[in-house]
C-alpha cells in the first residue's frame, strides 16, 4: 500500500511538474507571438512615420491608373451641391486634374475625394474660407499634431480602382437576397448535422450535400453584393479613425458632431462584425474560420439587410463624417502644397463691390520655371500676341488663380486681391464625334453657356481663346466681335486671346488691350512670356515655317501674300 502510494505520488508531482512546464511554455509562446506583433505593429508605424516626414513638402510621386483616378471624382458626382461649381469644360481646359495631382498629398480615400470635391467646388463668401486658412495654418505650424494625424488617415487607406461613394450613395439598390432563403439553407445544415446522431451514413451524405447547396448559394447571392460588402469594410475604417481623431488635439475640429455621428453608428458596427472579418486584408487563420462560417451559414449576407438600413438611415452622419475628416485631411495637404510651392499668398478677397481681379507676379503650377506676370483688371482684357508666346498659359493662370483662392484659400503669386468670380471658360476644344456636332457648332454652345450664366449676384469670369476659330475671318470678326462686346457686362470679366488684329479696333472702348511679344534672329525665335500693354505689332507663323525648314519658295510665297493682305481696307 504504501509502495502505491509512493509511485502514485511520484506520478502526480511528475504530471503536475509536465503541466506547469507545459503552462510556462504556452505563456511562453503566446509572449512570444505578442512581442511579434507589437514589433511589427511599431516597425510599421516607424517605417510609415518616416515616410510622412520625407514626403511633406514634396510633389507626390504617385503614378495614377485611369480608372483608379475617376473614382476619385464619384464623390463630388454623388454629393449634391446647390453652389457654384467647376463645369467639365472649364475644369478640362484649366488642366484641372493634372494640378489636383500635384496637390494630392492625401492619404486616404476620403481626404482625396473631399480635396476633388472641393476644387470643383469655389466658395463666394469669406466665413468657410477664413476657418480653412486657420486650419492650414495651424498644421503648416505643429508638426507633432500633423504627423499622428497623417497616420491616422494613412490606416484608412485608400481604395484603388473602386470608389466607396458609388455603393454606400445607392446601397439601397443592393439585393443580397430574402433572409428567409439564408435561414432555409442554415436549417438545412443543422438538420444533416443532427441526422448524423441519428442515421450517420445518410447524415454525411445529406451533410455533404447540404453544404454544397449552401456554398453555391452563397456565391451566387454574395457576387452582386461584394463591393457593397468592401465599401462598408471601408466605412468600419472610417469609423475607427475617426474615433482615434477625436482624441487629438486640432484647432477647429468639431468633436463633439464626430463624436455624435460615429454612436450613430453603434448598432451598424455590431451587425457588421462578421460582415466585414472576412473582407479584411492580410488573410490568416482568422479570416479563413469567418470565411468559412460566412460561407456555411449566410452570417453576412444575413447582417447586410441591417446594414443596407442602418446606412440608408444615418447618411446625414457619413456625409459630416466624410466632410469634416476630409476637410481636416485636405487641409493638410495644402498646407503641404504650399510648403513646396516657390511663392504663394493669403488672396484677399471681397463681397460685392467693384468687380476687379489684380495679382502680382501670379504663376502656373505646372510649368518648371514659369515666368510671373501681373494683371490688373477693372474691365475685359483682349490679348494679341504671336504663336507660342504665352496668351493661353496667361489664360489659364489667371482662371487658375480665382479658382485656387476661392478653394483652398491660395493664390500662386505675390500678392492677390479680387472679389468672388464664378468661373468659365471656352478654350481647348474639340469637334464632337459621338454627337456628330462640328467644331464650331461645340464653340458655340461653350460660349452661349457662359452668356446665360452672366445673371446673379456673383460676378462672372471668363476666358476665351480664338474666339469662333471654327469659321471664316469675315463673320468670326462680325460674330466675335458682338459676343465679346455682350461679355463686357458689368458683372462679367472677360480675358480674350485672339489673332484678328482687327478686333482690338473694334472693341478698343470696352476692352484693354494687352499683348506678349518676341524677339526674332536669323536662327531663332525668343519668348519673353512678358505681359505688355497695347495691341501685338508682330507675327511669327511664317518665320516658324522657316525654322522648320520649308521650301524658300513656300516662304517667300506666304510672305508676299502676307504684304498683299495687309494693305487691304480695314487690315
């Protein structure tokens, strides 16, 4: 007896001793895994850090895919607007989208978005404007608040080729289904388990067959629903950032309505649990489990009609949620804009009064080493110059200027001082072949689309280069000629480019008229880029046929039919 007991003892303190190796082994392990993750956790965040430090300031290098840069627009496309806004025309002859490029120091798909939407969207009075530049100004100056703001959005992410605004705008349009099929098929499931207690061999082939009815289900009502499913995984990261944004501390930012919008929300974030687990990125063993169970048993698509509601319900708060940490993120993207710009000023900018639009040595963006030139204007402007010699460029820098000044609050010159202008203009345009409308038919109606917009209480401007080029000299003289004397309205600007000499004698008392110029040598043609007041004295067209190396015939050809033309009445 006391030789068993012995041995029995022996044995317990064996297995207790095997139990708490076993125990410090798994504590072990399990530290081990933790410690893992934590330092990959904070390799990763140092890693990101470092990048947002290195890119502030800089022109974004990222490369854009076609259908990965027009999603970027879908939010400003599902976003009612009843302000003034950017037209495609305008928005396509300034270039637009290349300089939204070089101002997208964005991290997430939704400071991105908001920033599109807001260059397409100029403001005409000073209050939102004026806590914008405060809000610029605050991150241009506090680095730390910045850069943990930076990562916060960079975990957001964005979302590439799919455009979030698209499904949760219509997640109403969504069908994944009647629930009373999802609870059919999990029925079915958990009567082939129970029969396998009963009647095993029948029970595994009834299961077997069970789950196959399952999966298929599954992906056929799944597949139409997918991007609905990937745009609320989005959302979930929304909601997470914005519950970490709330506990930094930034000037203007309204905490407690994020606050309040993100509790909206509270009942969505529980039905969305396993909706979105499977949708996560980076794969493991936990995904695959609620994968599985997904797939098994309808979870998600079940959650998704609680979803489809509860999202359709709380729109109000997603569109303050995406507005007010877009508005933040976008803010210190043009603060990181400004950073890299070689000269920039705070515009001043009036509510009614005289329409006037001045700017001091103002810039395009685009171009490497652009060349400043200033403007002063209190009524329309008629530019003469010849090929190549900067009328377009000033075109557009001077429609560039009112559209950055009433957007992010930014004007790329010295100095800016203009009233609020809705923009327009008519330039790079182009024959319609899908609408079988010629040339001059499509500058037409550009042109007539800004005359009908010259009423309200906003002042209009606009710019116009080579008015009615789509038509013979006489009647585009004739035409242009009452077009832009019906531009020189009180309440519109008009810079004009032109090559008829001629209107700057028929519209010389109601439009200025300035001119750029060049130098010619025997070899070369040079550009100053230089804005110059009075009528253009000089042409080039055929000066450049001979640099390009055209026959002398040709040449001496054109330049006598030149002399002939120009002794003509009226020439």
């Amino acid at each position: 007896m006391k030789w068993s007991t012995r041995i029995m003892s022996g044995y317990e303190n064996y297995g207790a001793v095997q139990l708490l190796t076993a125990a410090l082994l798994l504590g072990a392990v399990a530290a081990g895994f933790a410690a893992i993750l934590l330092w990959n956790r904070w390799k990763n965040r140092k890693r990101l850090m470092a990048r947002i430090r290195r890119e502030w300031g800089q022109e974004p290098e990222r490369q854009y895919d076609p259908t990965e840069f027009d999603c970027i627009s879908h939010y400003y496309l599902n976003r009612e607007s009843d302000g003034f806004q950017i037209d495609d025309i305008t928005w396509s002859d300034l270039d637009m989208d290349r300089v939204f490029m070089q101002m997208n120091h964005t991290r997430s798909f939704l400071g991105e978005s908001y920033l599109y939407y807001r260059l397409r969207t100029p403001q005409t009075e000073s209050g939102e404007l004026e806590e914008f530049e405060q809000l610029v100004s605050w991150f241009g100056t506090h680095e730390t608040e910045r850069e943990e703001m930076e990562y916060f959005f960079a975990r957001i992410g964005k979302t590439g080729r799919s455009s979030v605004f698209d499904y949760i705008f219509n997640l109403a349009e969504a069908d994944s289904g009647s629930n009373l099929i999802h609870y059919g098929v999990i029925l079915l499931v958990l009567c082939s388990v129970g029969m396998l207690f009963v009647y095993p061999q029948p029970g595994i082939l009834l299961l077997i067959a069970a789950m196959g009815v399952s999966i298929g289900t599954y992906e056929h009502y799944k597949r139409p629903v997918a991007p609905y499913i990937v745009s609320c995984t989005a959302l979930e990261k929304v909601l997470q950032a914005a519950e970490q944004i709330v506990k930094q501390d930034v000037i203007l930012m309204k905490k407690a309505e994020i606050r309040k919008a993100v509790s909206a929300f509270k009942k969505l974030r529980r039905n969305m649990l396993l909706l979105v687990a499977g949708e996560t990125q980076g794969g493991g063993l936990e995904q695959s489990l609620f994968i599985y169970l997904n797939n098994l048993f309808h979870i998600d698509l079940i959650q998704f009609k609680t979803v489809v509601k509860e999202v359709s319900a709380h729109m109000t708060e997603f569109e303050f949620l995406v507005d007010e940490i877009g508005r933040i993120e976008s803010a210190i993207a043009v603060a990181s804009y400004r950073r890299m710009l070689p000269e920039h000023a705070a515009p001043v900018l009036h509510e009614g009064g005289e329409v006037r639009f001045r700017a001091e040595k103002m810039y395009h963006p685009l171009i490497v080493q652009p060349v400043p030139n200033s403007i002063d204007m209190e009524r329309c402007v008629l530019l003469t110059g010849s090929n190549a010699s900067g009328k377009s460029t000033f075109l557009k820098t001077a429609a560039l200027q009112i559209i950055l000044a009433q957007t992010i609050h930014t004007a790329l010159a010295k100095e800016y001082e203009a009233c609020y202008f809705r923009v327009f203009s008519s330039m790079a345009l182009r024959d319609d072949l899908v609408g079988e409308e010629s040339y001059y038919m499509v500058e037409i109606r550009s042109l007539k689309r800004i005359l009908d917009r010259m009423k309200g209480d906003v002042p209009v401007f606009c710019c116009v280069d080579e008015v009615l080029r789509g038509t013979n000299t006489v009647e585009r003289i004739a035409a242009s000629s009452q077009i832009l004397k019906r531009m020189a309205q009180e309440k519109l600007l008009c810079m004009a480019a032109t090559h008829d000499i001629e209107l700057t004698y028929l519209l010389e008392d109601t439009y200025r008229n300035c001119h750029f110029e060049e130098e010619v040598t025997e070899d070369e043609i040079r550009f100053d880029y230089l804005l110059k007041e009075g009528r253009a004295m000089t042409r080039n067209a055929i000066r450049l046929l001979h640099m390009m190396g055209f026959e002398d015939s040709v040449i001496q050809s054109a330049e006598k039919m030149a002399e002939k033309l120009a002794k003509q009445p009226g020439r």
